[in-house]
C-alpha cells in the first residue's frame, strides 16, 4: 500500500509541475528591446537622410543609450525630439547630422 501511494503522489507531483507555467525571460523577437528598435529606426532616417557609416553608428549609440535611460522606445524618443519636447536629445541629433540632414529630418515633407 504504502509503495501505491508513493508511486501515485509521485505521478501527481510531476502532472502538478508539468501544469504549473514556466516563468523566465523570454527571447522577444516584436523589436521592443532597445537595440532592435534603434536598428530599425536608425535604417529609417538612414534611407531618408542618406547617412553615412559613422552617423548611423553614432545615431545608433545615441539612440541605444537614451531609450535605456529613459525607458522610452526610439520611435517615440525621436518624435518628441521632432517636437523639441527632449531639447538634450536635439542637441545630440544636431551635433550627429549635418544641417541640411537636421532639416530634412525635423521638416520632412519640405525639400
């Protein structure tokens, strides 16, 4: 009897584990992580202002390293900057850009 028991609460002790749900940290692959976002964005203006290497490289970094500190996504870090609500992140983006660039991102539907 007592071998039943053990054999039945050991069966019951795996099928109540087996059901309980797994938490940890998921791999997320819907960009919400600083750098995926920052990627897509930084090709974004890339396409749009005709970056070179070592703009994007800074415009990655900066992007990277404000939305950590923030905890804002890039998107929205770059479209409070359009509306000079983050006058430091504007600062950075001007010193990243040349002017023509700085224009063509602030005023995009002007040429």
């Amino acid at each position: 009897m007592k071998t039943y028991l053990k054999a039945l609460s050991t069966i019951c002790l795996f099928f109540g584990l087996m059901t309980q749900p797994v938490f940890g940290q998921k791999l997320q692959q819907d960009n919400s992580r600083p750098d995926e976002a920052a990627k897509i964005q930084v090709d974004q203006m890339s396409q749009m202002l005709n970056l070179d290497g070592s703009q994007q490289r800074a415009l990655f970094r900066a992007l990277v390293s404000e939305s950590t500190r923030s905890g804002q996504s890039p998107q929205i870090l770059l479209g409070k900057a359009a509306q000079d609500q983050n006058e430091a992140f504007v600062q950075t983006l001007k010193s990243i850009l040349t002017p023509d660039q700085f224009r063509k991102w602030k005023n995009p539907n002007k040429k």
